[in-house]
C-alpha cells in the first residue's frame, strides 16, 4: 500500500531508439571496464528495447514523508516496495506466457532527460515484455558459464546468524579435492585492509575492510566485520566463492592489516579458492597456495 512506484510505458519508435543508444553505450562502458571479459560480456543479450511487445520505465517516487509505518527506521523500504512490484509485474507475465528482462544499463540523468523526468523521481529500470521463443531451463548467465549459483545451504542460517546446517569450510575444504579448474581468465587482487584511497587505483584491485564501522567507500570495497577469526575464515571462502561464480579464474592476496581477522579471511580466501579451481597467489612472496 506504500505505492511508491511509478512506470512510464514507451511506445514512440523514435523514443525508443534513443533509449537504446543510450542503453547500448552503457554496454559498451560496462564491456571496457570488465577488462579481459570484454568480448564474453558482449556476447550475452542484456537487453531487448527495439523488439520488446511492451517497453515500460519503472521508477521510485522520491520526497515522501519517511515517517510512516515500515519506513521510520528502514526508510529504503520504499526502493523494496518498487522491486516487489516489479517481481509481481514478472511473475503475472510469466503466468501468461510473457518473457521480461529488467534493464539496468544506463546513466540516470540522461535517461531523465530524454523522459523529462523531474528532479524528485529515481529511475530503477527498463522492463522489456514480449512473448519470447521459450523459457530457458537456466538463466543465460548460468547457461553461458558468466556465473553459477551460490549453494542454498549456505544462506540459510538456523536461529543465529552463523549456525548453518552444514559448515562452509568444510563444504569448501571437501570440493578443493574434486576442484575443476577454473575457465575463465580474469585476475582479481584482494587487498585486506587496505585503503579504498589508494589501493583501488589497481585497475583489478578490491579492498577487504574489516573495521567496526562501515566504509565510507562503496565501489570497490567489500566489509566483512568479522567477530571471530572463525567467522574470518567463512568471510574469506564466501569471497572466494563468489569471485569464482563470477569467472575470476586468480586471487592474489595481499593482507596490509595484521590480525587474526585479516589473517582469518586470507586463510578462507585460499580455501575458497582451491575449492573453484582458481588459482591463490601471496602476494608478499609471490608463493601460489593453490593452484588449478
């Protein structure tokens, strides 16, 4: 009952052109900044503008009053209610044979423009409908080898956080021995503890902050607070994991804070990592832990 969305629905020709020029240099954009996974990138279809039956804008309607029920303390809730429109949108589709795909590639302020937006509403997404050939047994990220699936186990979590029914260093450790080495080729350099400043000014660089309180950094940075060097070392596999899932097929650990935090999560990096076939180099020594 929030009703905080808003779509806009497309069906000028020459409308839609200028929707996909602008959705196609984002493409474009995203494709050089995936550096060596450029040309695999380019060969998935992320968007369907011009062939799509119906083409509609999904949007958030900013400036309400925060203070109502739901909102006061989690006031993002209204960024939720749009996304749940847009699933139920989906599945209603999909109940009558429709295909959807949510577009997000694009720059929000020309995309604004060309819809002549005002200043107080927030685009989310194109949502392109049509009938469609057939329902892909698999997402096409999935089918294509882009990613894979993170295993349900490991996101249900029993009474606690951290109490699973399975443990994923031990799930980890277990698939390191049957490990298929990794396909793709790209290289990632994980700095733990570092500064986002300047580590991040390596083009593959991510920072693994682990501190209290949350980085003011977003882009580049992953915060894993650890309480436990326990829970350090799940941090470490689950970063791993998901690089992997990603087609990350090196890791290059480079640990600037010294504590068993950081210690923990390179340790669960190197388990991570054996378990996907993906290579795991020190970078203080240069010594490879794991090889595919």
């Amino acid at each position: 009952m929030m009703q905080p969305w808003r779509f806009v629905r497309i069906t000028d020709a020459a409308r839609r052109l200028q929707i996909h020029h602008l959705v196609e240099d984002e493409r474009r954009k995203t494709a050089v900044a995936l550096g060596e996974r450029q040309e695999e990138f380019l060969r998935l279809k992320v968007q369907g503008i011009l062939e799509c039956g119906e083409l509609l804008v999904a949007a958030l309607c900013e400036g309400r009053e925060k203070h109502i029920f739901g909102r006061r303390t989690l006031p993002e809730m209204d960024l939720a209610s749009v996304a749940c429109a847009i699933q139920n949108l989906w599945l209603a589709a999909r109940a009558e044979g429709l295909g959807v795909g949510w577009v997000s590639f694009f720059e929000p302020g020309e995309v604004a423009a060309v819809l002549g937006l005002p200043a107080h509403i927030e685009l989310v997404g194109y949502l392109c409908v049509g009938h469609v050939e057939e329902f892909a047994a698999a997402p096409e990220l999935v089918r294509t080898g882009w990613a894979k699936r993170r295993p349900l186990s490991w996101a249900v979590h029993q009474e606690e956080w951290g109490r699973r029914d399975t443990s994923i260093v031990d799930d980890a450790v277990r698939a390191g021995a049957n490990a298929v080495p990794a396909a793709g080729r790209q290289r990632v350099c994980l700095v733990v503890g570092g500064d986002p400043g300047t580590d991040l000014e390596q083009s593959d660089a991510l920072v693994v902050q682990l501190g209290p309180e949350r980085p003011e950094a977003d882009f580049g940075v992953l915060w894993r607070p650890a309480r436990t060097p326990a829970e350090a070392v799940e941090h470490g596999v689950e970063i791993a994991r998901d690089l992997a899932m990603q087609g990350v097929a090196e890791i290059a650990v480079q640990v600037v804070e010294r504590s068993e935090a950081a210690e923990g999560i390179a340790r669960g990096l190197r388990i991570g990592a054996s378990a996907c076939g993906v290579s795991c180099v020190d970078e203080l020594d240069g010594m490879t832990d794991s090889t595919a």
